[in-house]
C-alpha cells in the first residue's frame, strides 16, 4: 500500500504546528508533503506535490480555505481545520464536508482520519457529491477579493504602468513572473501564486502551475498525446503548456 | 396640499393598529376599577336624569337611557381596545347624529314627551360624542407613546446583546487558545506573555457591558492587549502602536468597544489577510475641541462599494446614541494605501 500524502495550511504558526503533531499522533503512516501558511501557498503546493488529503485553514490571507477547496476541486479530500464562530460552520454541519475544530482535538482529528481512510483507495471519489456547489456558495459569503488593476513593472530606470486587461499572459520564471502584454514584455517581483489571488478568474485562466493566460487571447487548445496539451494565441508564436488538472476546463461542446 | 377630510369632520388621529401591535401595547383587559368608574357613570346619569326629567312614560323613557348608554359603553370600550378602529371612529360621528335625530323625530311623534326629556337626551348625546373623541385620542397617542417606548427598550436590549458579541469574538478566544494550547504544550516561552495579554484583553473587555462610557485611556488599554495577543500569534506579520494624547484625548468619553471594534477591523481585514503583513497604527488627539480617533493599517484598504460589516455599523449607531449628528465614522483609503478608520466626536468629559 502507498503512504497518503497529506497538506496543511494555517496562517498562523502555534495552530499549524499543532496540527502537525496532532497529525503524527493519529495517523503515523503519513507523509506531510508540504506546510503551507497561506492560501496561495497551499494551493502551489497542491499542484506541485499533488497530495491525496488537504487539512485547510478557513481564514487565511490569499486565498481562503474555501478557496483553495474550490480549486482542489475534488482532486484530494479535503478537511477544513477552523475555529469556534466561523460562518462556515453551519453550512458544513448541513453538508457533507468534513471539518475539525482549533484548538485540535487528537481523538477528533483521528476520526476524521478514519473517515476519510476509505476514499484514499485507488479509484474512489475524493470529494462527497454537492461538495463544489456548496464551496462556491460559501466563497461567495466571504465577499469580493480587491483585484489588480494595474501591474507596476520595473524597467530600468522607469516604473511601466500596465493595466491587467492588455497582460496576454503570466509565466513564472525563477524568482521573477514575466508578463507578457500587448505592448511587450516585462518582469515583476510579485510571485504568480500570489498575482492569481488578485485576479479575475473568470478573465484569467490558470493553465499551468507557472502559467496564468487571459482567456480572450487563447485560440485553440491542443491535444499533443495522451496527457499533454498546449494552447495556442491570436497572432501569436508562443505556445502554452497544460498541464494535466487544467485540461479539463478545455473539452469541446 | 389636499385636504385630508377625516380630520376636517372627525378631528382625529388616522394611524391604524394591527392586532399585534395592539397586542403588543394593550396586553392587559381594561382593570377591574375601570369597569366600576365606567358603570357608575352610567347609573348616576341614568337614574338622575330619569327621576329630574321624566315626564308621564317615565319608565320608557328611563329604559331608553339606559339603552342609550350601553350601546356608547360599547362603542368606548371597542375605542380603548382599539383606538385606530373604524366602528369606533364612526360610531363617534353617527351616535350624537342619530340621537339627535332621533330625540327631534320623537318629539314630534310621541305624545306628552317632555321637552326636558329631549334635552336630556340631546345632552347625552353631546356628552357620550365628547366622551368618545377623548377615548379614541387619548388611547391613540397612549398606543402609540407605549409602541415607540417598547421599540426604543428593543433597540436597546438588542444593541447590549450586539456588544456582547462584538466584545468577545469566539473565533478569536479560540484561535489564541489554540496557540496557548499548543505553546504550553511544548514548553514554548511564548506562552506565558500570551497569557498574560489574554488574561489582560479580558480583564479590560468584560466590565465593558455594564458601562455606558468608558474612558478613551481605558479603551486603549484593551486595545493594547489585543494588540499584544495578536503580535504573539502573528509574529512579524504584525507591527503596531498605541499613541494616547495625554490630557482631554485620554480622559474623553466614548461609548465602549467603539476603538476596540475599528482594531479588531484592522486586523481582521488589513493584517490577516495580506500575505506579507501589515502595521496598525491607533492615535487619539483632541483638535479644535473635538475628539479625534483613527485607526490606520497598511493593508489592502477597504474594498471598492463594500458595506459595512455587523462590527461596523453597530459601532456607527453607538456612536449616533451618544452623540447623535455631532459625531461621524469615516473608513478610508488613502492615496498612499492602507485603510483609515476615523471617529471624531464632541470631548465629553463627565457624564451630564
């Protein structure tokens, strides 16, 4: 049997070392693949290592556990770790989502463990059905996110203004994010996970951990081989990865 | 302007009540004394005026006295269980109308009445129309008076309830019980200065229920430890200060948890959710004789068209309460970023 692999995140630092030994205690065949200490973090490390359970915060800067939930999208089951007074709460005890409360109780936690032991087997859903309608109900309750208008990028001597709607697409690269606008390109110090917290995911497509692309430059998405795909641009060369957990939001109608 | 024709012939008041604000204002029959003050008054006239003035059908004419009375009994005790009533208000224009009527139409037709017997009645007729007017308006503006009284004891108790919530936020008793748990736990040297500010966070927030001000100094304090607890759980995400003028700044008054609440708003909304952390400035100045409060942070600001939360708003009608128009609650964001949050008020040192 292969070892789970499990993500936390907590903003804050005492609650999420607690619930990393609470953790060791209750379920010792795990592997805590990654510590996240904020929303976006947890959700990069969620592309990165791909973990089968995700125990999340509620209230963290960034995105909220809710959130990053959304975005999971049923790829690992989640648990969401929150304290007493959270709005949250009643819709979960409605619902099927599976939570635990701060300070965390070991025996609690261990029962959520069991619970959710028997859709880590190989083929079972991650997440109860009504999960994602219910999380879209809920982020919508904890109000808009300010978003980017404009990007200040550096060059030279000179602070470019560029508004997000002429940005034809993000891409990490090392420690910087190129954005590439219609007016050229330029590179900023802000991290991709973080500039996708502010903006419009409805104009903003992430396609690829280290690519974000503004959808009304996408001209055709391309099927390479079996699990690989790449988008191409309107009277553009580049051309964009895919990678696996976006290839579902392009499939023909 | 129209002219409002109920007034002009009825002189009386046009609100209707529904049942249940009747219920609401009159929650009790009419007391026991009432019912014998009104039977007296019934009797005596009756009786009087039926020995004074009755003529050769004395006895009829004491029955329709008597008849009468009960039926403006009826209409005035509808009144005073329902000032607003239709029945009621008609009954007031109809009754002298048709015992009028009724006295001149008798005094042709019936043989040996006696003019004393008609005046008799006309007087009661007057008599019972003024007496019907003065139920309906007494008991209108008493209905009324009550409703408002037990609205205004609502909003009241509502509001207390309000504080008591705001004061003492679950998610965040909790949340730094999680933390102390954990540090006491692993023997961490944080957990004894956590205590310490928490212990002080409460000591200074629970006495805040029974007071109507409170001091601006002794605010701050809370203000300070909050402050202090959220330092410990947030590391260098947070960075803040207190700066108290000493004087008329620190000693004015101010409806409790109204600093606390703009605080905890700070944090809630400026530091905990920026992912680099931000800093929490609060001042307290007297300028030109006004109180002047601000709570600034270097987060996000506050978001374009956003209502204002329970926190917030509860603070602005406490704010309204002791000060009515002389105070204001402005939340900005300035050019330079961040978010401000602003109380001026008149400097009210001691309680009028």
């Amino acid at each position: 049997m292969n070892t789970p692999t499990v993500l936390i995140a907590d903003d804050e630092e005492a609650p999420r070392a607690q619930l990393l030994a609470a953790l060791r205690r209750v379920w010792p065949e795990a592997r805590v693949v990654a510590e996240c200490v904020n929303g976006v973090d947890a959700w990069d490390a969620f592309l990165e290592h791909e973990p089968q359970v995700a125990l999340l915060d509620i209230r963290m800067p960034g995105l909220t556990g809710i959130e990053v939930a959304q975005r999971i999208a049923g790829r690992a089951a989640v648990v969401f770790v929150t304290a007493f007074g959270d709005h949250a709460l009643a819709a979960f005890d409605a619902g099927a989502v599976d939570y635990v409360m701060k300070p965390v109780d070991p025996d609690r936690l261990a029962q959520a463990v069991e619970r959710l032991r028997p859709r880590l087997v190989q083929g079972a859903a991650l997440a109860p059905e009504g999960l994602q309608a219910l999380l879209s109900q809920l982020a919508g309750l904890s109000g808009k996110r300010a978003l980017l208008d404009v990007i200040q990028a550096g060059v030279g001597k000179e602070v470019r203004l560029i508004r997000t709607d002429e940005v034809i697409y993000f891409e990490a690269d090392s420690r910087y994010t190129r954005v590439v606008h219609e007016g050229g390109e330029a590179l900023i110090r802000t991290p991709l996970k973080e500039l996708l917290a502010q903006l419009d995911e409805t104009r903003f497509w992430q396609v690829h951990r280290s690519v974000i692309v503004n959808q009304r430059w996408i001209a055709a998405a391309v099927r390479v081989d079996e699990g690989q795909m790449h988008l191409t641009l309107r009277g553009r060369d580049d051309k964009l990865p895919v990678s696996r957990h976006f290839q579902t939001q392009f499939k023909g109608q | 302007m129209a002219l409002d024709w109920r007034t002009v012939f009825m002189m009386l008041p046009k609100r209707r009540f529904s049942a249940a604000e009747l219920q609401r204002a009159i929650p009790d029959p009419p007391s026991l004394s009432l019912k014998v003050a009104v039977a007296i008054n019934v009797i005596v006239p009756v009786v009087g005026f039926t020995w004074a003035f009755g003529g050769a059908h004395r006895l009829a004419f004491g029955a329709v006295l008597l008849l009468i009375m009960l039926v403006v009994v009826a209409a005035l005790a509808l009144a005073w269980r329902d000032p607003g009533h239709r029945i009621a208000h008609g009954a007031y224009v109809t009754l002298p109308l048709a015992l009028g009527l009724g006295a001149g139409i008798a005094a042709k037709v019936v043989p040996g009445l006696k003019t004393t017997e008609v005046v008799a009645i006309a007087l009661i007729a007057g008599g019972a129309s003024l007496a019907l007017w003065f139920a309906i308006v007494y008991r209108h503006k008493y209905v009324e008076m009550r409703l408002a009284e037990l609205d205004e004891r609502e909003r009241r108790v509502d509001m207390a309830r309000q504080l008591a919530q705001a004061q003492i936020q679950p998610h965040f008793l909790f949340n730094s019980l999680a933390s102390l748990q954990h540090w006491v736990r692993t023997r961490d040297e944080r957990a004894a200065p956590l205590l310490d500010a928490l212990t002080g966070f409460l000591r200074a927030t629970l006495p805040l229920f029974d007071r109507p001000m409170l001091r601006v100094v002794d605010e701050a304090q809370a203000a300070r430890e909050y402050l202090a607890v959220m330092q410990l759980r947030l590391g260098d995400r947070l960075a803040w200060s207190v700066a108290i003028d000493e004087g008329d700044a620190a000693q004015a008054l101010l409806p409790p948890g109204l600093l606390l609440t703009l605080v905890e708003n700070a944090i809630e909304h400026g530091v905990q959710r920026t992912l680099a952390g931000a800093e929490v400035r609060v001042s307290a100045q007297v300028h030109a004789g006004r109180l002047c409060l601000a709570v600034h942070d270097t987060g996000p600001g506050p978001a374009r068209a956003s209502a204002d939360g329970v926190g917030l708003s509860n603070a602005r009608a406490r704010l309204a309460q002791a000060f009515g128009d002389a105070a204001t609650l402005t939340v900005q964001g300035p050019p330079a970023g961040g978010c401000v949050a602003r109380i001026e008020c008149p400097v009210l040192l001691s309680l009028p």
